[in-house]
C-alpha cells in the first residue's frame, strides 16, 4: 500500500488525475460546514448523509467542467473523468481517516454497488488506459474508483483522505492500493472570508433606542 502524506508525493499524484490539493480539502471542509448545522432533533445518522451528500456536491461544483462530469453510478453520487476513466464518491470513514499510521474503513456498512467498485479496482491501473475486467453494462468496469473520505468529532477535528480500496469484506474496506492524505485534524478549518456557504448573518450589535409615544 502507497501513502502519499508529504506535498511532494500529493501534488504530482494527483495533478496526473487532473484533481487539486485544494480542491478536494474544500469539498471536504464544505460538507462538513453544512453538517454542523445539525442538532439533536435531526434524525439518528442524519449527519453522516447529510455530510456525504454535501461533499459529493462540492466535488462537483469544483471539479466539474471540461474533464470531470457528475456521477449517479449504482445511487452513488460522485463526479468521473471520462478520459482517464477516473470516478472519485465520498465516503464516511471511521476515526483512522487522514492517519497515516493507521487503517480507515467506512463507518456505515456498504452493498453491492462498493463491493463492485473494488472489484474493479483489484486490477492494475494507469490512468488513460481502459481497465481490462470483465465485461460490466455501459462499460462501467473501465473506471477505477477512489473514494473521498471524511470523519470529524469535536475533540480530533476534521479528517480527511483520497483512497483507492483494493478489497472489500462484510460491507467494509478492508485494504486499500494508495491512500493520499489530505487534513489529519491538525489544520484551520474555519470557513474563508467571502466563502459561498457564508450565510451572511449579523457581524456585530447594533444598539437602536426606542421612544414611547
């Protein structure tokens, strides 16, 4: 398994896949953004669709155009570059996401559709060069798959990976060929200045006296 956890490995790597640095760590900070709007009368595991929606959406906001198109594969929303047969879906991972030193998985059981992914995926890949699996409807069996993988709690903050799953067992991920670390909850996540998820909500207090008639 490959860790790319040091700019000099990342940039080069995912430059080769036409993605950014950047790009993927606002998508991620972006869906976690709209998941902390959250609270307790939201329903049970609503946060973790909620962030997984959102994140698929800001990939797509910041990826799609000329190269990068959107992506409803098997119910999985995403984005996928046709040329380079590149598809990228988020994922919730469990605490272990953006650890180098450790092993993620996803956090809810996954089905068939990631199963057949990772099958797709357990076979050698060169971007631009067709994936020779068997013969799947719509060529879907071309495209390699890497999963965007995010967790967050309040203690280890925001955490964050880009992974390529080699194999899967009882709805989880249990290996995978290139992990490339993205936030490990070290880093600033508040949101920029003059960011589109700023809702625009008071700045300061403003003291207005009131007369009686």
């Amino acid at each position: 398994m490959a860790v790319l956890a040091g700019q000099m490995e990342i940039v080069p790597f995912l430059t080769e896949m036409e993605l950014e640095f950047e790009g993927l760590v606002e998508a991620a900070r972006y869906g976690d953004r709209e998941r902390a709007l959250c609270t307790a009368n939201d329903p049970k595991g609503f946060e973790l669709i909620l962030m997984n929606a959102k994140v698929a959406r800001g990939l797509r906001e910041i990826f799609c155009g000329d190269r990068w198109e959107e992506d409803e594969t098997d119910n999985q929303p995403g984005i996928r570059n046709p040329y380079l047969k590149i598809r990228v879906i988020p994922c919730n991972f469990d605490e272990y996401a953006g650890n180098q030193f450790a092993n993620p998985t996803n956090r809810a059981e996954k089905g068939s559709a990631s199963k057949k992914k990772v099958r797709c995926n357990a076979t050698p890949w060169i971007p631009g060069l067709i994936d020779p699996t068997e013969n799947e409807e719509e060529g879907e069996s071309e495209y390699t798959t890497f999963v965007l993988g995010t967790y967050f709690d309040s203690h280890i903050g925001l955490r964050a990976e880009l992974s390529r799953p080699k194999a899967f067992s009882s709805g989880q991920y249990i290996r995978f060929e290139t992990r490339v670390m993205l936030l490990d909850g070290t880093e600033d996540n508040s949101s920029p200045i003059g960011s589109r998820t700023d809702r625009g909500g008071p700045t300061e207090i403003i003291d207005i006296a009131i007369k009686r008639k």
